[in-house]
C-alpha cells in the first residue's frame, strides 16, 4: 500500500482470505484498509475493536512486507542454494523495497539459509561432478554471483584436487566430434573448448599431447 494510502481508525472486521489462508484482511471504520499475514496480526495483537495510528499501520505493512520477502527467498533458496546477492537481486526484481529486503536477507543470514561460503563450497563440488570446470572459470561464475574472492579462493582450495584427470575426460569426448579435420584445426578447436572450460595453459596444452597422441596412436593401428 503506498504511503499516501496510510491511514489511522478503529478495526472493525479482521476476515480471513479466500486465496490465501495465511492472511487476513483488516477492515478500518467499516472499510477495507489492508491484508496481512495471520501470524503477523496474532503477533500484534489485532482485534475487532482496537484503535490504530496510521504509523502503526505502516508498521504493520513493513512487517508483512519483510515477511513476504522472506517467504519469497524461502521459496527461490527451496530449488538450491544461492549466493546473498542471488537472493537481493530476485527480490528487487520482485518489487520488495530496499527496507524489505535487508529485513529478509537479514533473517536468512541469521537462520544459516544464507552462507556465502557454503555457497561456494556447494558451487566447486557440483561442477566437478557433473560439470568439470577449470579454476578459472570456477572464479569467474562465482564472483559473477558476488561471491567475495576470498571466499571464492578458499572453497577451490578447498576442493583441491589434480585438474587434469577431468580436463582430459571432457578432451576424450570432446575429440570425437573432431576426427577426420586437419590435426592443427583439432587441436585448436580442442584447445579453445577447454580454455572456455577455465583451464590454463599449461593444463591445456598436456591434455593435448595426451588425447591428439593417442589418436595419433589409433591412425598407426588402423
């Protein structure tokens, strides 16, 4: 409801929403004046009867605001986790005001839902397993999330590990799809594939000599 629409009196009915039965709407001096989760009106106390200012009256909306926010992020964090800013961007798009969104960002924090950390930790492992990725294409799509960097480092260090067993697995079936071209074009398809990937040179360039030799070796047996 928009500030402007604010307004103080006495409640008069507070009846149940036929699309939601989480929320209630209240009714001042016989008219509707605004809907609000049931928890947040048992919470304040509301009943046929009691007087209200119009500042109480924002405050109450701001709570319900900030609580339908939270729900909200619930609901996006339900599908997997996501970085803070993830969760401060979709809300914007949803049209939560700047009030509302450090209020909710505020809870998840608080209840452990947000943890950019953890975040991170979750984002390396699931690439390794079911999308390898170099380092540095694991730091670009972190930070692109708005992961701090130290907290990027830390979670690929964390993770460990030789990169080159699942460069190399990505190169094999890679090259399949490259057999019959010159052998420079295979290899410079093949090295741009796997730069894109986020792997380094020096990555790169011995998974090269390892799958371009070994097709080497299958034209020698053929």
């Amino acid at each position: 409801m928009a500030e402007e629409n604010i307004r103080s009196g006495t409640i008069t009915e507070i009846a149940d929403q036929a699309r939601d039965p989480e929320r209630v709407s209240v009714f001042l001096d016989g008219q509707f004046a605004f809907g609000v989760a049931r928890e947040i009106a048992a919470r304040e106390g509301l009943f046929v009867g009691r007087s209200l200012s119009a500042a109480e009256v924002a405050d109450l909306l701001r709570a319900d605001e900030a609580a339908r926010a939270t729900n909200a992020a619930l609901h996006f964090l339900g599908y997997r986790p996501r970085s803070e800013r993830e969760v401060r961007d979709r809300l914007r798009r949803r049209g939560f005001s700047d009030e509302a969104i450090e209020a909710a960002v505020a809870r998840l924090l608080d209840w452990r839902y947000l943890d950019d950390a953890e975040f991170a930790r979750f984002w390396v492992e699931n690439r390794t397993e079911h999308q390898p990725r170099g380092r540095r294409r694991l730091r670009a799509e972190l930070r692109a999330k708005g992961v701090d960097a130290d907290l990027v480092d830390q979670a690929i260090d964390e993770a460990g590990g030789d990169e080159f067993p699942a460069a190399l697995a990505l190169a094999r079936k890679r090259v399949t799809s490259l057999r019959g071209l010159d052998p420079l074009v295979q290899r410079r398809r093949l090295a741009g594939f796997l730069q894109r990937r986020g792997y380094d040179w020096d990555i790169v360039r011995s998974v090269l000599d390892a799958v371009l030799g070994e097709n080497e070796d299958a034209a020698e047996v053929d």
